[in-house]
C-alpha cells in the first residue's frame, strides 16, 4: 500500500489472521518492509500471492499479526522509527528519495 489509501484488510497468511500492508511487491519491497516492522518490534508474516487456479505467483503479501495496525495511520503519526534513529517519512516508507534542501512551497510533482 503506498499510503493513498486508509482501507484496513485482514486476510490469513501463514495460517494466522493478519492485517495486510502490502499486497503484489517484489521481494526486495517485501523485505524492506519486513525488516523495518520487526525493528519497531512487530510479528510480521510474509507469503507468496496465489493466482485463481492455486499457483504461486512471484509478488509477495506482507501482513502483521496486529490486527488494528494500519500503515496510514502509524506512519503519518510518526510512530515508526529507522535503523539510524529518524521518524519513518512517507517518502521513505515508499522508498522515494527525500528531498530535504527545497522548502515546501517549491517542490512541485
């Protein structure tokens, strides 16, 4: 989830009822996301997506065994910590590089 949008799944991974981060990433996204949740102290539970006839896809489902986590709210209330002691930012829960030098009335998308 790239933070647009603060719907709340839950779905089973790994036999245990989870609250879905993130659905179709890459491994390397999944991991990402994997080691920073654990860092802040979460259970995360991490499997391969199934197509509709049971094979597994390559894109990953990322989910917590807390069930009320919801990645909107926990990142925009800065309640995440990096490896190097800094807030969790959108942009770099999204992996977007951070643009620190330009002031906000500047920065144009």
């Amino acid at each position: 989830m790239a933070l647009t949008k603060g719907k709340h799944n839950i779905a089973e991974i790994e036999g245990v009822r989870c609250s879905v981060i993130e659905t179709g990433t890459t491994r390397e996204r999944a991991e990402f996301l994997k080691n920073l949740l654990v860092f802040n102290g979460y259970d995360v539970r991490m499997e391969k997506e199934k197509a509709k006839d049971g094979t597994e896809l390559e894109s990953f489902v990322i989910g917590l065994t807390d069930i009320l986590f919801n990645p909107m709210i926990v990142v925009y209330e800065k309640k995440l910590i990096r490896k190097d002691g800094f807030t969790v930012t959108p942009a770099y829960w999204n992996q977007q590089p951070e643009e620190t030098t330009l002031p906000y009335w500047q920065v144009k998308r």
